[in-house]
C-alpha cells in the first residue's frame, strides 16, 4: 500500500507535516526539515539531533559527528557531507561509498552517479567501486530522461548511463532532457531544443527557454520580454503574456502576472486567479501558496487545505 503524501509546514518557526487534507501527521516540532523522498525526510531537532525520521516521526536513521550536508534519499541512496567531502549511506544509515569526493550529483537508478574529485568530474560505479572517464570532464550533471549533460573545456555535450558520449560537446550553453528534448544553444544568445541525437529541432532563435512538462515548455523572445509556452512541434500555443512561468503538473502551471500568481490551464486560461504572492508547482494535488506574507497549501480547485488562521482569502 502506498503511503500517503505528506507536506512540510512551518508554524511559529518550527516544522511539522501534513496530509493533503490539512491535518498534521507529524506535529510542528523541528527546527529544520526536508520534504519527504522514498519515505524518509531529513530533520534536525531543537535538541540538536539529527537525521532522517519515516512517516510515522520514528528516527530511523540518526546522524553523528559533523554533517554539512544531508540530501534526499533518491534511488535508495542519500549523499550526505562532512568535513566539506561527500559520499552516499543507504536506508540503514550505512556508508555505502565513503565521504571522498568533492561533490556528487545526483544517483541513477543503476547505480551511478556523478562524482567531482580533485577538480575533475567522473561516473562512479557502485558495482565496480570505479570511477568511468576519471579527469576527462569539468562537469557532469545529474542524469534526466536516459542522459547527463557534461562539460569539457568550455563546451557541453551529453553522456549515458554507462559513460559513452552520445553528444558531443559543441553547446555554449544546455538543459538537461525532458520528454525527449532538450534546450541548447550553440553562441550562447539563442536557444531552442534538441532532440538525442543533438539535431535542432525547434530553431535556436529564442532569448530564454524552459524545460518540457506534459507537452509543454516556456518560452521569451527577447530580454525583459513576456513569456509563454510552445509544444513540441515548436508552435506557440500559449502567447507570451506572463512575467514568469513555471512547468506543469496535472494540467495546471503556476504563472506570475502583475507581480501576482496564479495558476492557468494548457490554453492559457486562468484556473485559480492571480492574487497570490508567490505560488508553487503542484505536488500531490497541493499547491504551495503565500497571500499577504504568509504561506499555506490550496488544493487544485483553489480551496484552502492549511492556511494561516489570521487571514482569510475568500
């Protein structure tokens, strides 16, 4: 059975979490918390303990000694720092690779994940405990839709998961895939979209894009211009009229007009009128909002799920 979602809350400084009908499943009481991935989340109390609880607020995972950096768990994997290295423990709390490197980003699901050491950035592979390509890349990104972006002397290309070059590096400037097509620019002004075998097929020739979600990515032409969103075939179905805009999830996308937020539909049309502050991609149905300086969650019709007692919207 799969665990209900939950949701970070801060009330009176301290973090709790709630289910998406605004009741709290893990009452406010730490002083940092991460969301929760893969059935843990990160917290550190008011006592000064720290690591990673499971739903029902148990410390399944308890940190010692001095940790700079507790990430999610993603692909069974949390890369955590100390002492300004890191390495990845498994759901048992244990190393299972060791705080050497100078970063990690990102672990894949068959189990690698790009390293940085000594200047330099590599695949580790789990299995083998090696590093594929050591010293070769400046930089390689986390993995998305099957590739990672790397870059080397200034230009960047993509790699696969086992470390082959399947684009070589000759972008000024690129995004990581998304449904099959990725922003790209050759000088750096310009940008449009690639597909995987690094052929332009939406032409370079705008100022700024976003990445693709259900069928759809941002676009602005020019610099300080409005922005709007295109398909995959490059046509502009939305017209730039936005000041910002955000993917969409579940057939809505937060959009900021007038330096208010709200939510609008794949035509265009606003769903929940722009009168937030600032307002979130949906997760689980939820949209994180804030109105007047504060924060709470709306549902995806526009009601409020947990919100601020001091102030009512509607």
């Amino acid at each position: 059975m799969e665990e209900q979602p939950l949701f970070r809350i801060l009330v009176d400084g301290k973090y709790g979490f709630i289910n998406n009908t605004g009741e709290f499943v893990i009452p406010p009481i730490y002083k940092m918390a991460s969301d929760f991935s893969e059935g843990f989340a990160y917290v550190w109390s008011f006592h000064n303990k720290k690591g990673y609880i499971n739903s029902k607020n148990e410390m399944v995972i308890e940190l010692t000694g001095d940790h700079g950096y507790e990430g999610n768990f993603e692909n069974g994997l949390a890369i955590v720092g100390t002492n300004g290295r890191y390495g990845c423990i498994n759901k048992t709390g244990q190393y299972v690779v060791e705080p050497i490197f100078d970063r990690i980003v990102g672990v894949n699901p068959n189990g690698t994940f790009s390293a940085l050491i000594n200047g330099k950035a590599g695949l580790y592979d789990l299995q083998s405990n090696a590093i594929i390509e050591p010293g070769y890349y400046d930089f390689i990104d986390a993995f998305s839709d099957g590739l990672a972006f790397v870059s080397v002397e200034g230009k960047e290309g993509y790699i696969d998961k086992t470390g082959n070059m399947v684009i070589s590096p000759q972008f000024s400037s690129v995004s990581p895939f998304s449904e099959g097509l990725a922003g790209a620019s050759i000088d750096g002004d310009k940008y449009g979209f690639i597909n995987k075998l690094g052929e332009f097929v939406i032409p370079p020739k705008y100022y700024q894009v976003k990445d693709f979600s259900e069928g759809l990515a941002g676009f602005r032409l020019k610099t300080g211009g409005k922005w709007g969103y295109l398909n995959s075939l490059g046509e502009k179905v939305i017209r730039p009229k936005f000041q910002t805009v955000w993917a969409f999830v579940d057939g809505m996308a937060p959009v900021e007009n007038k330096d208010r937020y709200g939510y609008i539909d794949k035509k265009g049309r606003y769903v929940l009128k722009n009168v937030f502050n600032t307002a979130h991609e949906l997760k689980s149905g939820l949209g994180l909002v804030t109105y007047d300086g504060e924060w709470g969650y709306i549902d995806r019709h526009g009601q409020w799920v947990y919100k601020p007692s001091h102030f009512d919207l509607w």
